[in-house]
C-alpha cells in the first residue's frame, strides 16, 4: 500500500521535475547559458495562469494557455534583456562571461520575484486543477489532477524529443549544440538558433510551472529552491546531457518521496543534496556528463 | 609596497577612514547601527572578492562560510558561556575548517560545478540549523547572552578598526605576488600551471583567508545582533546580497566591494519608503551596473584615472 503510495507520488513529483529541468539543460548545452533566473519563470508562468482565472475570471483552459504563453514572453525578455547584452558586450572579457551571465541571470530572476511578490503577494497560489476527482489505482486514493500531471509532462518531453530528433529545426539546434562554428559554417544563423531553443524552453518552463501551480501550488518563496532544485538535477545528470536529466530527476523526485513518507517531511531534501555532493566527489562531470 | 603608501588611493582611503572614525560625534545613534551592519557586511563582500575577483571562482554559498561563524560563536557562548573573545577566535577557526572541508570537493570541479556545490553547501546547512533546533534555536533564531559592549559608538568603532585591518590585509594579500599568481590562475589555470605555479595550494589559501574573515566577521557580527538567525546570516538572500555588493562596488579591487556594501546597505535604508519594491530597485539598478559597467563603481573610476 504504502509502497504503491511511494511509486504513484515519487513518479507524478519526478515528472514534474524532469519537465522543468530539460529546458534548462537544453539552455546550456546549446548556447552554455545556465540560466538562474529559472524558478522565477516557472512560477511566472504559474502565477500568470492562477490571475487569469482567479482575476480575469477566464476558464482554466485559457487560465494554462495563457500561463505558458506568460513563461515563453518572460523568456524571450530574459534573453534579449540579460543574456543576449552580456554576450555581445566587449567591455567584459570572453572568459568571464559565462560568471557575467550567473550573476545577471540572478539578479533577473530576483526581479521578477519581487515584482511578483509586490502585486500578487507572497500568499502560496494555486492554479485551479484541469480535471479534478480521484481515481483509485491499486488501492492508492490518487487525484486525476497527479496523474494529468505525469501524463502532461511525458507528452511534452515526448514530443520534444521527436522536435529535436525529427525535425530539421531541432536537427540544426543538436547541430549547434555539437559544433556552432559548423552551423555558421553550413548558413544557418546561430541567433535564430538560440531564438528557437529559448522560445521551447520558455514553453517548457512555461507547462511546468502551471503544472506545478496545479499539483503542488507556488509562491514567491519557491523561486530560489526551484531554481536550485533544476541546477541540482541538471549537474547531478551531467551538464548538457537532457537523457542524463531525466534520469536525475527521477532518482532526486523519488528520494525526496521516500525521505518524506519513511523519515520525515522535514528531511525532504536532504538526502538529495548529500548525494549532489557524493557525485561531485566521486564524478565531478555528473551522471552521463561530457568533460 | 612603498608606493602604495604615496598613491592617491591611500591618501583617498585615509581621508575616508578618518572621516568614518569622527562620525560618532556628530550623527544619530541610528546612523552609526545602520553603519556599524554595513562595515561587518563589508569585510563578507571583500573575502568574496578575493576568491571570485581573484581566483575566479563563484562561490554562490559565501552564507556557509559566515553562518558556521556564525553559529559556532553563539552556540558556544549561548550553551557554555564562555567568553566573547573566545568563542569569536573559535568560529572564526570553524569557518576555516568548513572553507576546507569545502574546498576539497569544489577545488576539483570548476565553473558552474564549483558554484553549485558551494550553493548546495548553505542549503544543507540551513536544512542542519532547522533539524538541530534544539542546539540551533530553528527558525526563530539563536539568543545570545552576551555581547562585547552596548556602547553603540564603541560598537561603532570596533566595526570600523576591524573592517579598516581586514580591508589593509586582504588588499595587500590581493597586490602581493600571491594576488598576481591568484589572478592568472583564475583567468588561465593551465599557463599559470605550466609557468610553474601550484594554483591549487594558491586557490586554497585564498580559500582559507576568504573563510577566515567571512567567519570573524559573521562572529562579531552576531555578537552585535545578539541573536543568530538563518535569515540574517545563512540564508541564500544574504548571500546574493554579498555577491552583489562586491560586483556593485568592482570586482578585483577589493575595496570596491567594501564600498558596494556600505552603499548597498544605505540604499535598502532610504528605499524604506518604497515598501517591497527596494530589493526590486536595488537588484534593478545591480543588473544595470552588470550590463553597461561591468567594473563596478571603482572600476569605472579607476579606469577614468588610469586613462588621464
């Protein structure tokens, strides 16, 4: 009972987490940008979708649409605004650029947290639930709203590795990520390139930070732990590497389940953390890192 | 060295330190707590400055360093009594040992994967200081009975002397010959390796110094407070609040993120009145410095002057 429990929660809190950090690691393994301001637009996206039907009186369905549309714009603007100047500065030298952005993509993240918490509160919001009512899975009382969840996040990892893998967008976006001077080479403009993967990541982020609004609800508070939670995810399955991120996610959504119902909720974390830092001791580049 | 001594920028320095050690005669008492906070918060922006401006990496968890300073010192003097000076001397040796034990792991891994792990350093410490509450106090902070003195101006001056010898060794350590060596090891590890230097004894020592003074300085500062909380010495905001101070005030100058604390914290004082919108404004106008003056406050000016 208690371990189907364990396998239905742990597998909807891993999807979760897999959805929100493979448009991060996509980020970074095309255009090497690790993006802090991360968590802020997940819970942008979430916080969009809870004013739409909650201020706007909008059903849910555009309440979402209009969430994910939400973290798209606030990826765009976090590209143009931060990443896209400190690249092109030449007032800051090339090797400290990728701190440049760190500290940029921090501040910008701090922002739109506080822009938040100034018009919206830092009451926790959340989103109302597509479907609701429960269903019974193998004796485990589970919300239609868990299983939505898991369902969504899947499709959207699905399909964009049929985007990636089948298209010749994704084509030449594997390509940059490979070898840049090579796109540039072969007549592709890097820019729009980078264009593209922020537009996906911003869906991305966009899905799961509603879907998260929607299981679990979000605040203004749950902007650094989100970030911090995907950074952990994405160095733990190796920079870059978005299979290696799926299997982080799972092995961190279902520690994290099995600390809380076996140990306590208060230890949630912990576990996760301490075996970030035995990897980093044991395997510095991660799960199926690339040095 | 000797040339220091007859440089505009000592004689700048002097003026300013002699000015800020007259203030008590003649500014409220609020004025002199709100500046007492800012030189402590200081002394944490210029370790960080010596081992992100200098050595080059980003320590994301400058919080770690100075909450088991912290919290070393309170815990002492709060279950054992014993003396201030003791138990400063002791956290700021607790600091160090955790800089080490830090340092070991982060040192093999560089860029991100050295920011990450020194991130996820704080978060398992305050994770620890919420488990062990009954030694730490939790959430709601650690009392501690004693203090060094109540006399806001002696205070005053204590923050000020300390901050003054951290700034003179830690910018000295930064002009010495081990700054230069620090400075090409973090911008080109390999020629600084193959030109005979051992960067990673180097980038441990800068280590050690940064978690030495980060740890005095959180000690002594919760001494000022009396309570340690993780809000006010672990929390990751405290630790954004430090980076930013230091890129704010200039990176590699040292000083500059002295400068970038006080002004930081002055700031977030008169932008009371806009109510939750001060961290918006100041982390606004920090991305604007990134942006278009990458140098901060004394890099601009330093390279005014360098110009002329």
């Amino acid at each position: 009972m208690l371990a189907f429990q364990i396998l239905i929660d742990g597998f909807a809190i891993s999807a979760l987490y897999a959805l929100g950090a493979t448009g991060f690691t996509l980020i970074f393994g095309v255009s090497g940008v690790l993006n802090l301001s991360h968590g802020a637009i997940m819970v942008l996206a979430a916080v969009a979708a809870w004013a739409a039907a909650s201020v706007l009186h909008l059903d849910t369905y555009a309440g979402a649409l209009i969430g994910v549309a939400v973290g798209m714009v606030a990826a765009f603007a976090t590209y143009f605004a931060v990443v896209q100047p400190i690249q092109r500065s030449t007032r800051i030298a090339n090797e400290e650029k990728e701190i440049f952005v760190l500290t940029g993509t921090l501040l910008w993240g701090i922002m739109i947290q506080e822009l938040i918490a100034y018009f919206f509160t830092n009451n926790a919001k959340t989103v109302l639930p597509i479907v609701g009512g429960v269903v019974n899975i193998l004796g485990v009382r589970t919300p239609k709203n868990e299983i939505f969840t898991a369902v969504m996040c899947c499709l959207a990892i699905g399909l964009l590795w049929l985007l990636v893998n089948r298209t010749r967008t994704g084509k030449a976006v594997l390509a940059a990520s490979m070898n840049p001077r090579g796109v540039t080479l072969l007549g592709l403009e890097l820019t729009r390139i980078y264009v593209v993967v922020w537009a996906i990541y911003g869906i991305l982020a966009g899905i799961a930070g509603v879907l998260l609004g929607m299981f679990l609800g979000v605040s203004s508070y749950s902007v650094g732990p989100l970030t911090a939670s995907a950074f952990s995810i994405v160095v733990l399955g190796g920079l870059g590497s978005v299979s290696g991120s799926l299997i982080a996610a799972f092995v961190v959504g279902y520690l994290e389940t099995l600390t809380a119902y076996l140990v306590s909720p208060a230890y949630r974390t912990i576990p996760a953390l301490l075996l970030l830092v035995a990897v980093m001791y044991i395997r510095p580049q991660g799960l199926l890192g690339r040095r | 060295m000797a040339a220091f001594f007859k440089s505009r920028l000592f004689f700048v320095s002097l003026a300013i330190v002699v000015i800020a050690a007259t203030l008590p005669f003649y500014v409220s008492g609020y004025v002199l707590g709100l500046l007492t906070v800012a030189y402590y918060f200081g002394v944490f922006a210029m370790s960080w400055d010596l081992l992100f401006g200098f050595a080059g990496e980003v320590n994301f968890g400058p919080t770690f360093l100075i909450g088991v300073g912290a919290y070393t010192a309170g815990i002492l003097n709060n279950q054992y009594g014993w003396s201030v000076y003791l138990c400063v001397a002791l956290g700021a040796l607790a600091a160090v040992i955790a800089g080490l034990v830090l340092a070991l792991p982060a040192l093999r891994v560089r860029g991100p994967y050295f920011g990450l792990t020194t991130l996820v350093a704080v978060l398992i410490l305050q994770n620890f200081v919420v488990v062990f509450a009954d030694l730490t106090g939790g959430e709601i902070g650690l009392t501690i009975p004693d203090v060094i003195t109540i006399d806001p101006n002696v205070n005053y001056w204590i923050a000020l002397g300390f901050m003054v010898i951290s700034a003179a060794i830690l910018y000295g350590l930064s002009q010495s010959p081990i700054g230069l060596v620090l400075q090409a090891s973090g911008q080109d590890p390999v020629q600084a390796g193959a030109l005979g230097f051992n960067i990673v004894k180097h980038k441990l020592a800068a280590f050690i110094v940064s978690a030495f003074f980060s740890g005095l300085s959180g000690a002594l500062l919760v001494f000022y407070f009396g309570t340690a909380s993780v809000g006010t010495v672990i929390d990751i905001a405290v630790g954004v609040n430090v980076i930013v101070a230091a890129v704010l005030g200039g990176r590699r100058t040292v000083l500059g993120a002295a400068l970038g604390a006080i002004f930081l914290i002055v700031a977030g004082e008169f932008l009371r009145p806009t109510g939750e919108l001060a961290t918006f404004i100041v982390s606004a106008v920090a991305l604007l410095v990134v942006l278009f003056f990458p140098g901060g406050f004394l890099g601009a000016a330093l390279s005014r002057e360098g110009r002329s």
